[in-house]
C-alpha cells in the first residue's frame, strides 16, 4: 500500500503541492504529504476546517455563545484510517469518549439495541438476529434464506459488480425480511447515506453489513467527540499541520485548476495564481462538479462527464434546540429512530460534549439534536421543523413542558447519492493527469470503507499515488478485511452465484 522508494524528500526537491478542500480527506492528504516534506497549500473554502464535520459560533438568545455544526458524527471503532489521522494530535484518542449503546427505536414499540450484540464474527450477525425484537419465529421461517446467502459473502470490490444495479430497498424485499427489522435495523445504513433506500446501490448496504458485522470486531458501538468538532479535532490538526511547514488558507476559495504546459498545474484563487507540482481535490460533490466545470482544460471529455454526472443525496436536515428544562435521566445520548414521520435520531448533547453540559447545568436544561435525512425536496421548511419537534414530543414525551430557550435549524444538500448503477462512472483516485489525485467519500474506492472512513482513506490513497509518483513512501493503510473472516460462511454464501 505505502509503495516502495524514499522515507521523505529531501529539502532541496520538495515538491509545491496543493489540496483543494479542508474536509477529511483534504486534511487526510495534506497530512501524509507534509509528513514527508512536501510543500503542501491546503485551500478551504470555509472559514475553519473539517469540511461537512465542521462547526461555527453562534450567539444564543439568552446572551451565551455556542458551537453549532451540521450534526451528530459517530466514529466507528472500525474507521482505522480516520483515528490514525486524529491520533497526531491525540495519540490515545482522549477527546473521544465512548457511548454505551447504540439503540434504535420504531414507533410500533419495538426497540433495537446493539451494546449486547456479540463482536466477534460470524457470532455478531447470529446475535444480532436472536436478540432483536424484529424477528420472530413466523418471520424466520417466511424469509429467503437463498437471497439473505449473499451478507456472508462480501468481497470487495466484486460486490459492485454483483449488486451496484440493484437498490437496497429492492434487496431487503427478495429476502422478505421483517418489516419492522427492515426499517429499524438495515434502514440505518441507507440512512447513514442521507438516502431513501430505494435511491441507495444494494452494494453499498452489502458493504456496511460486511464492515459492522462479519469484517470486523468492533460492532456497531462507536465514540463521539468530547468537545466541539473544531476545537476537539480540526483546530489541533490544522496547527499540526502549520507546525509541518504546510499554509492553511482558509476562506479561500479556488476558481479555477489549469494544467501547465510539462507537468504540474496553475490554482487559481481570486485573481491570484500558484504553481504547483501536484494538485488533490478534495471537494464534496458539488464543489467538485463547479470546480471542474470552470476548468476546461481538465481531464477528457469521458472523464469530465463523469463528473457532471455525480448525484447529491436528497436535503436533510438538523435542528438542536436548546430546552430550559432536561430531558429524562434515562435517556441514552444517541437514539436511532423509524416510523416517526420523517424524525431519524434524536441526541442529547450534554449526555458527551462538554460545551453543551456546561449550558445544560447553567440553565437545568437539555441541548437536543434531532435529524431528518432524505427530506422531500419540494418540502415547506418550516412545517418539517415543525413536524421534527412535534415527533421528539411523541419519543420524549417530557419535552413537551420545557421551552425552547433557542433553535437552530441547518438545512443542506452537499452529501454524495450512490443510486444503483452509478459504481463504474465514480471517478477514481488517481486523476486524468500524473500529477492530478481526487479524494472525498464520493471518490470510488475498492477497499471496504464508508462515509467518514472513506474521506480519510480516499485523502491518504491521493497522497500516496502522488508521493509514488515521486518515489517517497506513503501511509500505510488499514482496513476491515476485503472478504469475511469466516471461511465457511463465505462458502455458503456463495451458493446465491449458483
């Protein structure tokens, strides 16, 4: 994976190298990069880094500042590339802090949870079938045990090849699982898209299987943030990185990537222009559609319609209010939820973030966060704000007496779509051009990574397709095995190719 070659560059040959985009994978990049002695320019656009996991200041109506941001982050025990790119600045990950359960409720009554689900596999997705509510003896008996076969068998990347035509919606239904554990259980992983599951590739609902639950040990438990994300994750990165020699440019958008005449390329930012050896985009869907269109001399005409071609997932949206009085003691800090009406999890923060539990004990109230994902784009705002609030009534039941010290409801529509079909046309990590690399978790990627772990791993592989290029090692990388560890379970599953 890192590739063989020199440790680092030497001062005298340093490359000029520029990362478009202070997301994840941007940080990722540029981290790997200037570890080795590249000259290394991270362009963001924003006013502070971390991408879609950023966070901003903002003054509440009873006079005191917080730190609002685009919503609840899980970080999985499994995104190995992500916690090594966070251990830089906190080698034992101490600004983590673990949350017991991850619960899933349906409105039925029915409530998931996977704190007693054993870990190691195949035992964990055995556990998770004998222990959830979902799935009765009747229903055992009605499902096709034939179409399940392929969960025990994940390969990547060959899962696309077998799954990408099909929608996970369309999956589910051939194995005729239970409704409820339809909804309740695999629904959360075409949720953790930002999709509707009839929108989402089957393969990608395969390869979350396979990463939570018979490619790894790690479960589906996971730890969240102690602090806000920019001071808890990115602000430490970003002086890391300026520590390592590399200029951070904020607020600093790029308009423009023209490639120059040998090798290399001109960034052009405003009415400034750099040269640079080598050049990673590290943008969201959409920056990376506007960017390319506004580069006309990049790539060919195939792989900038590509491109054009990549899809953003349906709005969603984040509400947290701020209550004067707490929620329930027993209420866990993280609840997935179904068949509310548009409602897909609720967090209380002050349960783990410290600037949240400082307000919290201040005014003996809650800080509440409740996300929508895949809302209907012809939606009326305001009524689905509305709609989300009167729904965390329903769940919690005590919200109804306490009043809305302040809300602040972030509506977006930045995150990559996956729709069937869509596999082959991602476009790779190594660029159209030798000093050219994309990264970000719309990137395709043949390794068995998701969302968050993808950006990381996506911005580690461009550093590296870049540093070979040169001849200096890369970052050596880690993930869930490409297949499951059960031999025999993967024989079996290989009875749905017959």
């Amino acid at each position: 994976m890192p590739g063989a070659g020199r440790a680092r560059f030497a001062r005298a040959d340093a490359p000029e190298v520029a990362v478009v985009g202070g997301g994840i994978a941007g940080l990722a990049a540029a981290t790997a990069l200037a570890e080795r002695g590249a000259h290394v320019t991270l362009y963001e656009q924003g006013e502070a880094l971390g991408g879609r996991v950023t966070g901003w200041r903002t003054r509440l109506a009873d006079g005191s500042t917080a730190t609002m941001s685009r919503g609840f982050h899980a970080f999985f025990r499994q995104y190995y590339n992500l916690r090594g790119l966070l251990r830089r600045t906190d080698p034992a990950l101490e600004r983590l802090t673990p949350l017991p359960d991850y619960p899933l409720r349906h409105s039925n009554g029915l409530t998931d949870s996977f704190a007693r689900v054993p870990r190691t596999p195949p035992l964990s997705a055995l556990g998770f079938v004998a222990l959830s509510p979902t799935f009765g003896p009747r229903d055992l008996v009605a499902m096709n045990p034939r179409a399940a076969l392929p969960l025990l068998d994940v390969r990547v990347p060959q899962v696309y090849e077998r799954f990408d035509s099909m929608d996970a919606t369309a999956f589910l239904e051939n194995i005729r699982f239970p409704e409820a554990a339809h909804h309740l259980a695999f629904e959360v992983f075409s949720r953790s898209f930002f999709a509707d599951p009839r929108e989402l590739s089957a393969a990608e609902l395969l390869l979350m299987f396979h990463i939570y639950f018979l490619g790894s040990a790690e479960g589906l438990l996971f730890d969240v943030p102690a602090a806000p994300f920019p001071q808890c994750l990115w602000e430490p990165l970003g002086d890391y990185l300026q520590r390592l020699g590399a200029r951070v440019r904020t607020g600093t958008p790029v308009t423009g990537v023209r490639p120059r005449e040998g090798y290399g390329a001109e960034v052009i930012t405003g009415s400034s222009v750099k040269r640079h050896d080598g050049v990673v985009l590290a943008l969201d869907t959409g920056g990376l559609r506007r960017l390319v269109d506004a580069s006309p001399e990049l790539g060919d005409r195939a792989w900038r319609e590509d491109i054009a071609a990549l899809r953003t997932a349906p709005p969603f949206l984040v509400s947290r209010l701020w209550l004067d009085r707490p929620v329930d003691s027993g209420r866990p800090a993280f609840l997935g939820t179904s068949g509310y009406d548009g409602l897909d999890n609720i967090s209380v923060l002050e349960r783990y973030e410290d600037e949240a539990a400082r307000w919290a004990a201040r005014r003996g109230g809650s800080v509440v966060e409740l996300h929508a994902y895949a809302v209907d784009g012809g939606a009326a705002r305001r009524e689905v704000e509305a709609r989300l609030v009167g729904q965390l009534h329903e769940v919690y039941p005590e919200t109804r007496r306490a009043r809305v010290v302040d809300a602040r409801h972030e509506w977006r529509s930045d995150c990559p779509l996956f729709p069937p079909g869509s596999y082959q046309r991602r476009p790779a990590v190594r660029g159209p051009h030798g000093w050219l690399a994309l990264a970000g978790d719309s990137v395709r990627c043949d390794l068995p990574v998701a969302l968050m772990e993808r950006a990381a791993t996506t911005g580690f592989l461009a550093a590296n397709a870049l540093l070979a290029g040169w001849g200096v090692r890369g970052q050596v990388l880690w993930t869930v095995p490409r297949a499951g560890r059960s031999a025999s379970l993967r024989a079996l599953g290989r009875f749905a190719e017959r």
